[in-house]
C-alpha cells in the first residue's frame, strides 16, 4: 500500500487538504496555506474560506521572511515568488510542501496530532544562494476567532469583543461573547498563534491586525516593526499572530528550522501545555509518527490489488472518504461551504455500508440509534446532531420529505444482517422521533419531547423492523395518479425540488416496491411465529390503503399493538411488491429504457432522445427490471449519457431550458452538479447494478472511467474522487462523497464477489483479465471479524464468464465455496469453464 501522493505544481489547481482528529478540530489547507481551521460552525480560528479563496490565500497561515530587506512569504503571494519551484506531498494525514528559488528553500510540513486541538507546522529555511545574508522572521497568520456566521454579519462588531494577550511565544485571542444566531453568549474558547525556533529568538510581537498592516496591507505590511513587549493585552481589535524574531545570518546552504502551532482550546492552561509539548522536534515527530500510524491502519481494513499500482493506491484514499464525511459532515472544506456539520439522513445510513465493511465497534450502536429519527407518520429527521439519537427536521428548521428517505436504511440494515448473521437485530426495539410535524410533515402539532409517545403519555418502542415496515410501506403507497411514487420535495436529487403538487419518481418506486420483497424474505427467516406491529400500520397492509386515514390515525397514537402471523404478512409485502413491478414493467419501460419522473404538470421529463440516469440506477440495482430490460437499458444509457473524457455517465441529457416544474436543478448550466454532471454516487450506483445483471464490461466502463479521471491531472483531483465532475471534467467537491461508500462496496461485494449472506461467505468473483496484475488480483477487507486476504489466481489470463472457481485453498486445505467460519487466508484458483 503506497499512499503517498507527489506532484510538480506550476501552477495554483486549485487543491487542498483535509486534517482532522477525533477531537474535533478539523482544517482545510492548501499548498498556498490557504484554507482554515476550526471546530465547528461557531469556533473557526482562521477565517473561513469557499472556493474562490483558494485562489486568495492572504488572510491565512503566513510567515514573512526578510532577505537582505526583500519580503519572501510563506504562502508564495510576493513577486519574488512567481517563478517558484512547488513541490506538493500529502500522506495519512500531512500535507509537506517544498517551494524553492535561486535564494530561499521552504519545507513545511503540517498536521493535526490525534491528542491536542493544535494544527502544527515545522517550517524549515534554507539559503539557496552563493553568499550569506540576513534573515529577519515574522510569522503573519490573522487570528480570526469566532463564528463563520460573523463573516458577513457585525465583523467589525464582534471584534470589539477581542481580548488579546501577549504571551511566552505565542499570541492568545480570547472574545469575551460570541454573536451569531445562537443569540449573545458568553465564550469560553481561546484562539492562538505560538512560534519557536532553537536558533531564533523573539524580539517583539504584533498582536493587532493594524499595527501590523500600519498603512499598508497583508501583502504590503508596514507595521513589522510595531513590536509589543511580551504581556502586552490589547481589546478590541481584529487580532494577529505576528511574532517578530531577531534577525540572524544564515549562510550559503544553511538551514534553520521553526514550529508554528494554530490552536483552538477551553483554556490558557491547556493552551500553553499542548504548544510546549509538540513545538520541538522530537515532540513533533512522535506526534507525526503516531498520527499516520492511526490512519494507515485505518484504511490498511480494506485494501485493494486491482488493475494497476495507481488504481490500487487511488482506493486507499477512497476509502479514508467515508471517515472523513463522518467527521466533517458535508462542510467545512472549501467547495462544502454550507451547513454546519451536519450529515443528512440518507447520509448517515450511506456512510455506514463502509463502516460495516471495515468492521468499526461503533456499527452497530449507530445503526440501532439511527433509528430513532423515524417518525410514527413514516417520515424522519432528516439533519443529525453529534450525539447519539439526536436528530432535527432540518439545518434550517424547514421541514421537508425527500421521498426516497424510506427506502436506504434497508440496505443498510440488510447488509449488517449479512456480514454478521444477526437477524434477530429486526425484533429489538426502538424509540420513535417526535416533533410538532404530523401527516407526512403536512400539519403540525403541539409536542414536548423528541420521543413519540402514546395515548397515555408514556415513550413508545417498536421493534427495527417496525421502523422498516412503516418507512418502506408509506413510501410504496405515497402515489401520484400515474401509479409512481410522488416525488414530494424531492428524491436523492435535491435539486428536483419544485414538483411537489404532480411529481412522481419512477426512480424510487422500483426501490420501494423492491424493499417490500426484500423485508418479505427477511421476516420469512426470522425464528418467531407472529410479528408484532403498532395497531395503525395494519392499514398498510392492504392493496390500496387511504394513506390519509392513516396519517390522521397516527397523529392521534394510541400505542396499541396487535400480532400477526408471520406467514401471512410475508406473502402480503410479496403480493405488494409483485404488483407494483409488473406495473413497472408496463407503463414505465418504453424506448428501451425506463421512464425516471413526471413533472409537475404530471408530464413526464423526458422524450425519446433524452433520459435520466437515475430512473436507469435504481432499476437496475433494485433488480426490478428484467434480464432482457438490462440490456437494453446498458445499451441505451450508454448512447445517450456516457462520455468517457468527463469522467463518465453524465445524471441527464441537456433539457435546454430551466425545467421550473422540475427544479432547482435546472437552473443550473449543463454539465454542473445535479443537471448533467458526471455525478459520481449515481454512476457508482449504476455500475453496481449493471454488476448484478452480469453485465460486467459495461459496469467495469462506468466505475473505471470514474477512477482514471480523477487520476488524470486536468481533472484536478488530488486525492480520491470527487462528488462530480463538471462539463470540462474537473472534479468538484472532492473528499465528502457518499459515492465513496458505494464504491467500497461495489468493488468489494461485486467485483471481488465477496457475497456475505446472512453470516455465510460465497465467491462470485467478476473480475475482468483487465483487472488482474501479473495474473492476480486481491482484496483485504474483514471476514467473520478477522482482516483476511482475499487472493484470485488467474494463470491463462482469461477473462470473466470464461472462467469459473477451480478451487478454493485456505492455510492450504481446499474448502468448499459456502463458508461460516474461516481460519487463514483465502487463495481462489480460476480456470476455464469446463
């Protein structure tokens, strides 16, 4: 496993970095130094940034050198520098990046260590010239502290909330309020600047942002002489972690090295301890060596030999993806510049497909507590707070139904029962959310707490399956005129937002209607005789319930329960679900591909030379289509939406007009986010279905077209892959994908044919012989809770469906392709169908 990725920049790309720790501290950084760090939405230490400030990385991390009177920058933003040589390395988890010219060296290399809210930098100084010169060093990095929301609302205001204390080598900022839309609280978190260096020594500080600009400007300061004394405390002014230190010669080919720590802490106390702990080079190192041994053994759970080296290394990162959704949320990096943190609910039960496969502790405790934003009515939360069971109606206290939010906990679920056989997980209860919303979020009530109750007040608890029942059958019977699942606010697109009234997702009723048989065969394996649901979901049950009579019925719950034969119930959801299909079958399919939405005046989108991928997706991975379907709907995508030099199957053809009874979407230019842009999560999400078709070339096309675009340097992708890829190919938000996950699993499961089945392993691999290096391929990932190694041997080089499984050896023994258990490695030995 080779993580580390190196390039040549001659140019700004555009790229940054994400380094984070558990504690919470998380920053965006770029070669330039531009970027932030923070905690959260309201405790950002430098100011925070969105993309177009990765092109003005002045108000950020910055150290001046004076050369002989000459200004050299750290972050390269001095004329001096427009001919640099850039040097940009990242690892799990530090960025290194050497900036060379005819008289300075720059090596700086920085990380977040796993137990202090620190961001740590050594930067090292080298003369590059033929002579000795004087060297005077000032670090400029502006203290912003405080919240994002200040930004564009009372800035000035909040600075005069700023207390600012010089101290032994450092600059501390300590707002006595924070404003924002919180209301006005007292704060209790300090901001600071330390520097040190065993050669140079402080000779005065800068603490405020005038005196350092003093007429002048970031780029241009003149206020690098307004020293203060060590104890200075100033209020009431933007604040700088200015350190001014002596001016020393350094000779032709010498070198001096200084520590500069950012940090964010609850106290001067801690503060102080964490900088004189990692500000030295032995600390910094320790903490260096220690922090990429915690993520490379992270991502060393699930690793990958597949088609080349650089493919290989590429899905390391991809599946460090997951982890840092997990940690940032959708925001907080420079594309995501909205929200605060927060993960939506599809989110939350996409990222944990990873997590499962990489074994994680918390998998479980997560999964039963996602449960608790169901709501009685079938809807859910849909913004998740930090804490366990915490969840919200949305970011911003609207309400609304994202009509495919139903459908993904299944699979989720469904894949814990597999890798782990416990199905008994479905009969342990859970606690329902409870907000004033009722009736699909269409009225509201009174309410007190979080937690559904029932008619005699007390919390009320069902058991997961339950919660599955009830998701999964008010989103199969939430139907427009045309017999479609109604789109509502709108599906896993977010951008369809404005069909509420005729909507409908042909998309997402083939995942409803395959849910239903899913739970069916799921049921059929539990070891009980009856199951036990609330009294109002029985209305569910029938072929066309009043969906209506239903809400009203749960607005006013009861709490009352009532047993049902098992056998009866799995025969109802499959009667449920065949029905839907052949409706399907019949009025969705025509011109060789399946219809996707109707659109508000209950007109559907497309004609016969356009299409929508998502309608084609969840066909597919649903497996409702049929195996002559498949084929056609290969075929046909292919014509309309694939374009390999983007990266891809683009989401949809060009309308051509701002679709206004559709969405917001569609005001976007073509070829840009959820309106025709490679989007990679839907793409992943269709080659995982082509694989289940057997439809392998085209499948292996869709992901790998993926995967080498990202690798190739026009698209601007420096690490793993993106959310989507624009009309000229450059990836866009990258790192915080949940298309990471379902190419984890699409790889893992499909490709590599790891088939968990209620706690039993088979083998189907569906490897290409492109796929294979010097005749193998492998997969380590975690089997029956060991980290095993999966090894496919394919000595004629042949290619899949001329192959089939020889022989199975684990510790040498041959073993039969059904396993419960394992003790060693997996060898699979591949040879011609006989």
């Amino acid at each position: 496993m080779s993580t580390k990725k190196i390039v040549q920049l001659k140019t700004n790309d555009g790229y940054y970095f994400p380094l984070f720790n558990l504690k919470g501290l998380r920053s965006s950084i770029t070669p330039f130094f531009g970027g932030d760090l923070k905690l959260d939405q309201h405790h950002y230490a430098l100011e925070p940034t969105t993309e177009v400030d990765l092109y003005n990385n002045i108000f950020s991390r910055n150290i001046i050198f004076k050369v002989d009177g000459d200004l050299y920058f750290l972050n390269g933003q001095t004329a001096l520098q427009k001919e640099d040589e850039i040097t940009y390395e990242a690892d799990l988890l530090y960025q290194k990046v050497l900036r060379t010219n005819s008289i300075l060296k720059l090596e700086v290399l920085s990380y977040i260590p796993l137990d202090a809210n620190l961001e740590l930098h050594e930067i090292k100084i080298t003369n590059q010239a033929s002579r000795s010169f004087q060297l005077e060093v000032t670090t400029a990095t502006p203290i912003y502290a405080r919240s994002a929301d200040n930004l564009r609302d009372h800035r000035q205001v909040t600075s005069l909330l700023n207390r600012i204390e010089v101290v032994d080598s450092g600059i501390m900022v300590e707002p006595t309020l924070s404003f924002d839309e919180r209301g006005h609280q007292k704060n209790d978190t300090i901001y600071s600047v330390f520097a040190k260096s065993e050669r140079l020594t402080p000779r005065g500080y800068i603490p405020v942002l005038d005196d350092f600009i003093n007429g002048g400007s970031l780029h241009f300061p003149k206020g690098l002489n307004q020293l203060s004394p060590l104890g200075t405390k100033v209020s009431g002014y933007e604040a700088i972690g200015a350190i001014g230190f002596n001016e020393i010669t350094l000779k032709a080919g010498e070198s001096i090295t200084l520590y500069m720590s950012v940090g964010i802490h609850q106290s001067k106390e801690q503060a102080i301890i964490d900088q004189n702990k990692y500000l030295n080079v032995s600390e910094f190192y320790d903490g260096l060596e220690k922090t990429v041994d915690f993520f490379k053994n992270y991502v060393s759970s699930l690793q990958f030999n597949l088609a080349d080296q650089e493919t290989s290394d590429q899905l390391s990162w991809v599946v460090l993806q997951p982890m840092l959704r997990r940690y940032f949320g959708n925001s907080y990096l420079p594309h995501h510049d909205y929200g605060h943190g927060g993960r939506g609910w599809r989110d939350l039960w996409q990222d944990l497909l990873s997590l499962i496969m990489m074994n994680d502790d918390s998998v479980i405790d997560l999964l039963y507590n996602n449960f608790q934003g169901v709501r009685i009515d079938g809807s859910n939360a849909t913004i998740i707070g930090d804490k366990p069971g915490e969840f919200k109606a949305d970011r911003n206290m609207i309400t609304r139904v994202w009509s495919d939010h139903g459908a993904w906990p299944l699979l989720t679920t469904k894949m814990y029962i597999d890798e782990t056989g416990q199905i008994d997980l479905l009969l342990k209860k859970q606690y329902y959310f409870m907000d004033q919303f009722t009736h699909y979020t269409k009225k509201t009530r009174p309410y007190q707490k979080n937690v559904q109750t029932t008619s005699d007040h007390k919390p009320y608890q069902g058991t997961i399956l339950e919660h599955l029942l009830l998701q999964n059958l008010v989103g199969h019977h939430n139907i427009g005129k045309h017999g479609f699942v109604r789109l509502e606010d709108a599906d896993w697109n977010d951008g369809l937002d404005m069909a509420h009234d005729q909507g409908e997702t042909i998309a997402f009723t083939h995942m409803y209607a395959s849910n239903l048989e899913l739970l069916a065969n799921m049921i059929s394996r539990l070891k009980v005789d009856e199951i036990e649901i609330f009294k109002d979901l029985s209305l569910l049950l029938e072929e066309k319930p009043n969906l209506q009579h239903f809400f009203d019925s749960v607005a006013h719950f009861s709490g009352h329960t009532i047993k049902m034969k098992k056998d009866q119930l799995v025969d109802i959801l499959k009667d449920l679900s065949s029905s839907r299909i052949a409706h399907l079958h019949e009025h969705a399919f025509s011109n060789e591909r399946y219809q996707s939405y109707f659109n508000n005046d209950g007109v559907d989108v497309d004609s016969e030379d356009t299409m929508n991928l998502t309608g084609q997706t969840m066909a597919l991975l649903s497996q409702t289509a049929s195996p002559k379907q498949a084929g056609f709907i290969a075929s046909k995508t292919r014509d309309l939406l694939f374009k390999k030099d983007l990266g891809g199957y683009q989401l949809n053809s060009d309308y051509k007009e701002i679709l206004t009874n559709m969405g917001r979407a569609y005001g976007f230019a073509y070829g840009h986010k959820e309106n025709g842009a490679v989007f990679s999560h839907m793409a992943v999400m269709y080659a995982y279905g082509l694989y289940q078709y057997n439809l392998v070339s085209y499948g292996r096309e869709a992901f790998m077209s993926l995967l080498k675009r990202a690798q190739s340097l026009d698209a601007k992708v420096f690490l793993g892959i993106p959310e989507y890829f624009n009309d000229r190919g450059i990836g866009m938000y990258t790192y915080l994908t949940g298309s990471a996950s379902w190419m984890l699993k699409l790889i893992r499961t499909e490709v590599f044919g790891i088939q968990m089945d209620y706690g039993k392993l088979r083998l189907s691999p569906k490897l290409k012989k492109e796929d294979f290096i010097n005749h193998q391929a492998s997969i380590t990932t975690y089997l029956f809770n060991q980290l095993r190694k999966v090894t496919y041997h394919n000595p004629k080089n042949l290619d899949f469906g001329f192959y089939s499984i020889k022989k199975i050896l684990i510790n040498g023994k041959e073993v039969p392709n059904e396993l419960l258990k394992i003790d060693g490695d997996i060898e699979v030995i591949l040879d011609e169908i006989l």
